[in-house]
C-alpha cells in the first residue's frame, strides 16, 4: 500500500488526468462511439450528433493533436477528408464499453439498443471487469495501489501499450 505521506508524490505520476484531458468530455466520447461505428466525415458526425459546427471542429482537432483520430483524404473522394481511428484510439474501446455498460446498470437501468455483440457467435460481449494476471475477476476489496518500484521482483515499467 502506498504510505500516506507518499501518496501525492505517487499519484501525481498517474495518467488518468492526462487521459481525461484528452478524451474526458461528452463530445469526444459521442465521436469516437460514432468513428467505432463507422462513421468518418465532419458531415456525418455533425448530423449524427446534432453538434455545433465549431465544437465538432474543436473536438476532432483535439482527437487528432492527441494522436487519437487521424485526419487524411479520403480514398473514394480526395476533396474529402476522413477522421480515422489510430491505434491509440482503437485501445479507447474497452473505456468506451467499460462506460456505457455503466450506464445501461446505473443511469438508464436497462440495456442500451443496439447491443454491441460478437460479430462470430451473434451474442451480446460480457461486462467489462478488471482482472487479475491470472484471468480471474476482481473488486474493489481485493485491490490496492503499490509503488511501481515496490512490486515484487522491482519490476519495471510494463513496454508501452502494456496494461499499467
């Protein structure tokens, strides 16, 4: 466990501010739930999301500055440019339906339609949950924050895109 003393030190080494300055508003979540469902020109996110022009502008220029979005010309149209997902934005998806199951169980209290499924088998993906290194499901009791360097063996630092 982190001593108190050490715990500001600690945690202002955290990402998660980081994190949510980059994507941690209602609109950037809105475009990229709309880029994970295909979409990718200015004209279909502002009439899907009923967005002000100047705030979708925003936003998309804050997904691409944060290497989440790239913005290149559209193979079908050159005059056109399309907002795709990077890598980095693809790794937001486990964030996104980590969010939404959220919300089907404590905002709306029933699931949200259309259900995200598993192309293959045709049935509803499970709840997203945090495991152990060993595949088992965890809560909140059997979790604690540790100094990096006092995990056991003083591991290092996971390789970027690593789980942290």
């Amino acid at each position: 466990m982190i001593r108190p003393d050490h715990r500001k030190a600690i945690l202002g080494t955290c990402a998660l501010p980081a994190a949510l300055e980059a994507v941690g508003e209602r609109w950037s979540f809105l475009i990229l739930r709309a880029a994970f469902n295909g979409l990718a020109h200015f004209e279909e996110f502002q009439a899907t999301l009923g967005i002000a022009r100047n705030i979708l502008s925003n936003r998309l220029g804050r997904l691409v500055e944060h290497g989440i979005l790239a913005r290149e010309p559209d193979p079908a149209d050159r005059r056109k440019v399309a907002y795709r997902l990077t890598d980095k934005g693809r790794d937001l998806l486990p964030a996104l339906i980590a969010l939404r199951q959220w919300g089907d169980k404590w905002i709306s209290g029933s699931p949200s339609n259309p259900v995200l499924v598993d192309r293959m088998s045709r049935h509803p993906v499970a709840q997203m949950a945090v495991h152990a290194a060993d595949g088992r499901v965890l809560d909140l009791a059997e979790l604690e924050w540790l100094d990096r360097g006092d995990l056991p063996g003083g591991a290092a630092a996971p390789a970027r895109g690593s789980p942290a």
